[in-house]
C-alpha cells in the first residue's frame, strides 16, 4: 500500500503492464494531490500488476483474494490483458466476462460501497499484434479499438460499473495530434505521454466532474492541459454511456 494519509481514498489497481508501465499509478496519486480546491484528492493505492496477467489469473491469486478480502476500498481499477477483450465476442464472454464478474462480486462482497471501475485499454498501433486467425475485424488499429470500446462497456454494464474510456481518449489523441507518441516503440505499450493520459481519464471517471491539477510528469506543461482537457471531456461528455451516475 502507498503511504495514507488520513482519510485517503484507497484505490486498488488490478491489472498487467498497461497499468505498472511509467508507474501509472503513483501518476494518478500525484494528479489527484495536485488538483485545485475541492477536487484534490489523497489517495492510498495498492496494486496487482504482473506483466501479461489476465484476469482469470487474477482470480486465481491468493494474494490478491485476500488483499480485496480485508475491505476497506473506495475504488477497484480493474484491466484486462491488452489483446483479451478484442477477441471475438463470444471468446470474450467465455474467456473475460465471467472473471470480471468474479472480481466484481468478490470487491463488493468485502467493501459493499467500492466503486468498481473498468478501465479500457486502447488498440496496439497497428491492429493486434497477436494473430487471430478468422477474425479480421482486430487486424487494424481501429478494430481493434472498438472491440476494446464495446468489451470493456460491457463489463461495465454487467456489473452496474464505470468504465473509465481511456482507449476512446486515445483515439481522440492520436487523431488530433499525431506527432505526440502516446505509445513506446513496441507499438503496444504506453509512452510516458500515455500513461499521463490514462491517469487523467481514470481520475476524471473516479470524480465525475472536472478538475485541474499542476502534475505534470515531466511533460510540457501546455501538453498537460491538452491531455486534461481530453480526459475530462472523453469522461463528462458520455456519463450515461460509461455508466457514471450522479
């Protein structure tokens, strides 16, 4: 667990390398810290990160079971490996949905007022790197990316939780501006720009509202008010669709 402040709001991340990379997580700590007024935040998190972990190996971690078994969490950030969720929809709801489902149910059976949410990844640069043979629709960039979207809404409607639209953020990004890298050059994982992007739309799917905040990590400082801008528009702007309830 990161050090707590008093009243901390305790964050548990589950997850892979989408979510340790650049230590996204200690981003998200420091984002929330910096933010104005009554949106600055403390946050405690603890996280579950192996490389490549899906979540059915999630499932299977005593560890973990016991660390959502002792309660006490405000947030569950729950993210799946990055090609699962592009698969074919019912690969998916036979490989993804029913562990997803378990995660759910074990975090609200411990901490019945935690907010669980699924945080969607985005597509690798180039389509999916893993080949998936009969199953063009993930061979491209944008394909991949919506069956990412369309997964992870599931999840999110499955289990009455918030997806927090990072991929959709992304696209947005890459869009607008290309020359800014959001990935490292494996294609696949985030820069330090994208871990910076997916920190802020998780911090605006956990408040619901805007913000500003003075992190920065690292990055040009106008870079980071763009990055902000998009996160909290991606999220504020599709509340019902992401199932964030006021």
């Amino acid at each position: 667990m990161s050090a707590a402040e008093p009243d901390s709001t305790r964050v548990l991340f589950i997850g892979n390398s989408y979510t340790y990379y650049n230590d996204m997580p200690e981003m998200l700590k420091k984002l929330a810290a910096g933010a104005a007024n009554s949106e600055k935040l403390p946050i405690a998190y603890r996280k579950f990160t192996p490389g490549g972990c899906t979540l059915k190996r999630h499932c299977d971690n005593a560890e973990l079971r016991k660390a959502i078994a002792n309660g006490g969490w405000d947030f569950v950030v729950i993210q799946e490996q990055s090609s699962a969720p592009a698969r074919h929809s019912a690969t998916v709801a036979r490989d993804t949905y029913p562990y997803a489902r378990t995660l759910d149910s074990l975090v609200h059976a411990a901490s019945p007022a935690a907010q669980v949410i699924f945080y969607m990844t985005w597509g690798h640069k180039n389509g999916c790197q893993a080949r998936h043979d009969g199953y063009p629709l993930i061979d491209t960039y944008e394909g991949m990316q919506q069956r990412l979207a369309d997964s992870y809404l599931e999840m999110a409607y499955d289990n009455d939780a918030r997806c927090a639209p990072v991929g959709l953020a992304w696209q947005r990004v890459r869009t607008e501006r290309p020359y800014d890298t959001l990935y490292k050059p494996d294609r696949s994982h985030p820069s330090q720009l994208g871990s910076y992007l997916a920190a802020n739309v998780i911090f605006a799917t956990m408040l619901g509202r805007n913000y500003q905040s003075s992190f920065t990590a690292g990055l040009e400082p106008s870079l980071c008010e763009y990055i902000q801008t998009i996160a909290q528009e991606t999220v504020l702007r599709n509340k019902r669709m992401l199932n964030i309830k006021d």
